[in-house]
C-alpha cells in the first residue's frame, strides 16, 4: 500500500455518521480499489461520540481541523451556507481538497468556491450534493463528456417525492409523512427546502452549470413547491392518466447556427403520462432523464437521500480523490469547469413568463348554462389547444369542478386566459394550475 490519505468529516449527523459507517463497512473495498490506505484522522463534531474509533482526533474547532496539516481532504457536512463557506475557503486556501454535500451552498456561492479552489490548484467535489446517491454528477463529467446536453428533466428531491406518493398511495396526511421523512434523515434541516422546490432549485442550478458549462445562477431558477398539490389533483389527473411529479427541468434554447441562446430552468409540479418512466420514481427515489446528442436519452435512477446513499456519493468523490493523490505527487487537480467561454458567461436564463408547457387546470364555476362555452371561448380566443375535459359532478352548492388538459403554450399567453377566466361572474374560485410535459 503505497500511501495514506487522511480524511476530515465535519458535522456527524445524518450524511457524516453514514461515511464513518460506510468507512468502516467497506475499508477492504476503498483499499482494494484505489491501492492506498484510506483513514480518517478528525472528526468534527460538537459533542465527544464514543461510537467513534479512539484513534481519530474529535473537535468541535471545525477551521482547525480544515487546516490542519493532518488532514488531505475535508469532507463538509455540516450543512448551512455560513459557517460551511468559511470552513470550506479557509480549506481551500490551506490546500486541501474538499468534498460536501451542501447543494445550498455550492448553488449561491459555487462560483466563488470554484473560482477559490481552481486558483488554489484543489478540486471541490459534490456528487452527493445533487440527486443523492445516484452518480449524476459524475455522468456529465464524464460519460457525458462527448454529448451536447439539449435538455434535462428531474425528480431531484427525495423528501417531496416521498411525500406525494405516500399520500397518494396510502392517502396519509402532509404533516404526517413530513415527520416521517424528517425521522428517516431525508429532509432538509430546515423542510421547506424541500417542500418549497428551493432543494430542487439549488440542485437543478449545479446540473445545469455541469450540463451546459454555464455558471452557476440558482437566482434565476424559477421555483414552485408541493404545498399547492392536493389529494383532489392527483386522483383528477389520475383519472386522465398522468401522474403529478416535482419535476426540474434545463432546456437549452438554440438559435438556427446551434448557439445556446436561452436557457430555461424551472422547478415545479407537473403532470406526466402514467406510462412514463419518470411517472413511476416513487418514494425517495430521484431520477434524471438527459437528452444529449448524439448519444439520445438516458436515465438515471436510485435513492435521493438518506444516510447510505448519500455517503456512498460522498466517498465515491473521494476515492476520485484518492487515486489522484496516490499517483501523482504533484497535486493534479480537476476543475469544476475547465473554462466558461465568452459566449456562454452571460446566456441569459428565460423568465418564466416566455416558457411553453401544457396545462392542467381546475376552474369551479356554478353549474348554470354556457359556463364551460365561455371557459373554452377564452382559452380559444387566446389560441390556446385543448387536449381533453372532464366536468365533474356538481359536490357543493351548485359548483362544478371543470377539469382541462391544454397542449403547449407559452406561459404569458396562459396568464392572461387564467386571468380573465377568473374574471367571469360565474367562476367561484381561483383557476388551479398545473404544468403538464408528455416527456
Ligand atoms: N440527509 C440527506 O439525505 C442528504 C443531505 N445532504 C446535505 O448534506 C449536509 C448534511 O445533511 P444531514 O447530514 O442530513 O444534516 P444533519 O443535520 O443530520 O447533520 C449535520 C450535522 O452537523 C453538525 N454541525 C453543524 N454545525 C456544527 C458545528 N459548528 N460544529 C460541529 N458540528 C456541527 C450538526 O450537529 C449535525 O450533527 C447538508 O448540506 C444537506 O443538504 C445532501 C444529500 C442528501
Ligand atoms: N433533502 C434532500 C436530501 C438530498 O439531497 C432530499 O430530500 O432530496
Ligand atoms: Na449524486
């Protein structure tokens, strides 16, 4: 075994006590497949833990450890886009190579911190920071390398995506299942990163970056959540065969010369016909279609969040790591990007209001005649397609929930037919919408 290669692990929570666990689990193996001795040497953590080995060093002075000279690569986990981008700078600057988990972080200050680390000669890896487990980040980099990504669309959040289907499948409260997640280690310290679509946000800012070599622009991702989503929607469009997802999107908009000239970024609920492969990612699964030229779609598929999945993404930066520190003694490093070109520094991210998705909406409107002409008559006159209805029973007063699938349509032209639905005497509530993509 030619050398060893120290490890730092600040924060022992869920992520952090899952890589100690998987260190100990598999050591034979990290050996095995990178012909270097892996040890951890420090721990960062604010109480002593006697379940950890002697041996390693445990502090609660996290920017010691990060310098320390006892130390070659700093794995992040603590979480938070404070006191972790003081830790992760002040290791950079003292030449380590970092690892972290922290999506929310690397999507606000990921420029800066790649700027820092590219001109340090050090690599920031973060494959757990995005979809968990499943070695996307790693994908783009390299299986990917060759293709031109035209899109991308993900289940990218573990938490919601447990959420919903357990409602739907066994009807359980919000609340509920939120708890659950939270116990199983899934959730954001604070949920409504999850629930908000802010989790996704900042994960669909880092695939877009990797995926077009563009910088990071987590400001300009356009975010809707689950909280709107009710019970009563996913049985409507169940009836109708499609499945409602969070679902982050990249589209890369190209002009007739093939130069990328928008981008669109969103994150939102949307329906997906049921026999879809992404219709089907239940529970805490995540997974990511790509369409990428010339290779076509691919998809990929596993476990979002949760303590063994992510430290398995953890380690596999890692072991990146620690076969470049093993055969070469100069300090090779990999940059984020290898350069951003003049031309893609400032494509401009759409707004919302120029992005073309179908819709499902829900108009209540009193069961009186002409209600469903004068519906159709708006979204005609806004040259707006329908693809199917369904009127519902009159369930109150005389209301009749009108269901409508609409084909594509840019989304300003949509804001302004809603507008004046809603303006008809005889609409009783607010038009719920939802995005809908064949995929
Ligand atoms: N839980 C999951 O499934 C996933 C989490 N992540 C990311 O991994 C990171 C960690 O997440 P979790 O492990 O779930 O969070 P957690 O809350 O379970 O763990 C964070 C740990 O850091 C410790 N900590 C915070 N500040 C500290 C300080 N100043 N000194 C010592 N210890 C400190 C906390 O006490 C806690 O034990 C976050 O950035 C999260 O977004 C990423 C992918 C999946
Ligand atoms: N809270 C996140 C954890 C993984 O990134 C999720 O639920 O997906
Ligand atoms: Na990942």
């Amino acid at each position: 075994m030619s050398k060893s290669i120290k490890l730092a692990i600040l924060g022992l929570g869920t992520v952090g006590t899952g890589v100690v666990n998987l260190i100990n689990d598999n050591l034979d193996e990290l050996k095995r497949r990178s012909g270097c001795n892996i040890m951890i040497s420090a721990v960062g953590t604010r109480r002593q833990r006697d379940d950890i080995d002697p041996a390693i060093t445990q502090s609660d002075d996290l920017m010691a450890i990060a310098a320390s000279d006892d130390v070659d690569i700093v794995i992040e986990v603590i979480g938070g886009t404070t006191l972790a981008k003081d830790i992760i700078t002040h290791a950079i600057r003292h030449g380590k190579h970092v690892v972290t988990a922290n999506k929310a972080l690397l999507a606000e200050h990921g420029n800066e911190i790649f700027a820092l680390a590219e001109e340090n000669k050090v690599h920031v890896a973060y494959e757990a920071a995005v979809a968990g487990g499943i070695p996307i980040i790693k994908v783009m980099r390299e299986a990917l390398a060759a293709n031109k990504v035209n899109w991308l669309a993900g289940i990218i959040n573990g938490t919601g995506n447990f959420i919903m289907t357990e409602m739907r499948d066994k009807g359980r409260t919000f609340d509920d299942v939120l708890a659950e997640a939270q116990a199983l280690g899934y959730a954001e310290a604070d949920p409504t990163f999850d629930v908000e679509g802010i989790d996704a946000a900042h994960k669909l800012a880092l695939l877009a970056s990797i995926a077009f070599g563009i910088p990071l622009q987590f400001d300009k991702v356009y975010c809707e959540g689950i909280t709107g989503i009710t019970l009563q929607d996913v049985n409507y469009a169940e009836e109708l065969g499609y499945r409602i997802k969070h679902v982050g999107f990249a589209v890369r908009h190209q002009d007739d010369n093939n130069i990328a000239s928008g981008i669109e970024l969103r994150v939102h609920p949307t329906l997906i016909p049921e026999d879809k492969l992404l219709a089907n990612v239940n529970g805490v699964k995540n997974a990511v279609l790509v369409d990428s030229h010339p290779l076509g779609q691919t998809l990929y598929y596993g476990d979002g969040a949760g303590a063994g999945a992510t430290a398995s993404a953890v380690m596999a930066d890692v072991m990146d790591l620690v076969r470049v520190l093993c055969t070469n003694e100069q300090g090779h490093h990999v940059p984020h990007l290898a350069f951003i070109p003049e031309e893609l520094s400032d494509t401009p991210i759409l707004d919302a209001e120029q992005m073309t998705t179908g819709y499902y909406l829900r108009v209540h409107a009193y069961d009186s005649p002409g209600v469903l002409a004068n519906i159709t008559r708006i979204l005609s006159e806004a040259g707006i397609n329908i693809d199917a209805i369904l009127q519902k029973p009159a369930h109150k007063a005389g209301q009749v929930p009108v269901i409508i699938l609409t084909l594509p349509v840019v989304e300003s032209q949509m804001n302004s037919a809603i507008a004046k639905i809603e303006a008809l005497d005889t609409i009783t509530d607010k038009v719920v919408r939802i995005r809908l993509d064949e995929l």
